[in-house]
C-alpha cells in the first residue's frame, strides 16, 4: 500500500505501518507501538493516517489519540472502545476479545457478532428464509444486522453454497433414499435413461423399486395418475 508523496507503507502482520519508504527505498519513519496499538517510539513523520492495524481502515482522525475503528472509536492507550457495543450486555468496551497480537477488530463490533451476521446471513439464503422466521418466532431476530458487510457476505457464500450444491447433484445425478422404498432425484440422472434425465421419485413396489415417476408410462396404467 502506498501513501502520498510517493512513499510506500511496509506493514506488519496485522497491518500496523512499522516504517514508510521513499521512492529510493530510504526510510523516511518508523512506527514501534504496544500490543493494543499506543505508540512507544516514533521517528519521522509519515503523513499517514492509517498506522496502527491501517491495513484494516483504523484512521487516526487527530482526536486525543483516538482511532476511529468501523462504528466506533478506539482508545490504544488503554486498550478500550470509548462507546458501547451496539449487541453485547458483557464486557461491552473489550477490544478483539482482548487478544490484539492475534486479533482485530475492524467493524468496531465483537467478532462473535460479526460472525452471527456471516451465518444469519448465509442461513438465511440456504434455508430460503426458514431460518429468519425461526429466529423471529423466538423473539432473537434483533441480533443480526441485515445491513451488516458480514450479512451480505453470508448471503454471497449461501448463494455459493447453492450453486455449489445444485452443480454437483447435476452432475452425478443424486438421489435421496428415505428409507428402503422411497428415493427422489431432484436433479434426475446421467444414467442415459429418457426418463430418468429429468427430475423424479421412485416408490418400491413389488417388483422393485419401481419406475421413473410421474414421467414413466407402463402399460398397466389405467390413468396418467397411475404414474404417480
């Protein structure tokens, strides 16, 4: 990543800008900070907003040391959030579960709700909604942020997952066996049969487990609803 004045950021592993670079790749500052982000020794001036965790949008705005952090504002001197999180009633200033050598957090939220957003979001999409009437019947539907990124990126890997699902159950023709005499094939099969390509179910009679229904005829059938 790059700064004004043609200077380059060399980051760390969380992204935190250790030094900048000109374009003769001489140093021009370096930046050494605690583990929740409050700076120990500085040198040089960088003109770069985004030092501590930049990589992830962390901005430092000029405010008393404040870092403005996704929905809120971080304090690196003492390793707080200033303001509530918006869902947790425990420990509602923690920064990244307190973990800040291992851990960000760029939403200004705690990850767990991050990561209910992801999987409201794509179980919303694979159940084609069922799971969000469940959460409404049990009254917990406020905890996830239908605007959230997190949210719309678990509908992105829903959609996937389908995609996904739906292209392999194509391709090797699936059926689901509910029990011994009953199995449906969704996708139909590849199997070459004329009947068998499209969708269909077979029900065990006594001669086996039976025709492609409802799209095989047999001569017995003494009305189109013998097929099913």
């Amino acid at each position: 990543m790059s700064t004004e004045n043609e200077k380059a950021v060399l980051p760390d592993g969380l992204g935190t800008a250790r030094a900048t670079v000109n374009s003769l790749q001489a140093l021009t500052s370096t930046l050494t900070t605690e583990a929740f982000g409050n700076p120990v020794a500085q040198w040089g001036s960088s003109g770069n907003p985004y030092c501590f965790a930049g990589a992830w949008g962390y901005r430092d705005n000029g405010d008393a040391g404040l870092l403005h952090v996704g929905a809120r504002y971080y304090d690196p001197q003492v390793g707080r959030f200033i303001s509530r999180d918006a869902v947790l009633s425990e420990h509602p200033y923690l920064y990244c579960e307190h973990e800040p050598v291992n851990r960000v957090d760029p939403t200004g939220n705690d990850w767990l709700d991050d990561l209910t957003n992801f999987f409201a979001g794509m179980g919303d999409t694979i159940s084609l909604g069922l799971t969000e009437r469940i959460r409404e019947w049990l009254g917990v539907n406020d905890v996830v942020d239908y605007s959230s990124g997190w949210y719309m990126g678990g509908e992105g890997a829903g959609y996937a997952w389908w995609l996904s699902f739906n292209y392999y159950g194509y391709r090797i023709g699936y059926e689901f066996s509910f029990g011994r005499n009953f199995r449906v094939a969704p996708w139909g099969n590849r199997t070459g049969h004329k009947y068998g390509r499209w969708p269909h179910y077979h029900r065990r009679g006594l001669g086996g487990i039976g025709r492609h229904r409802p799209w095989e005829p047999k001569k017995s059938d003494r009305s189109i609803l013998d097929r099913f």
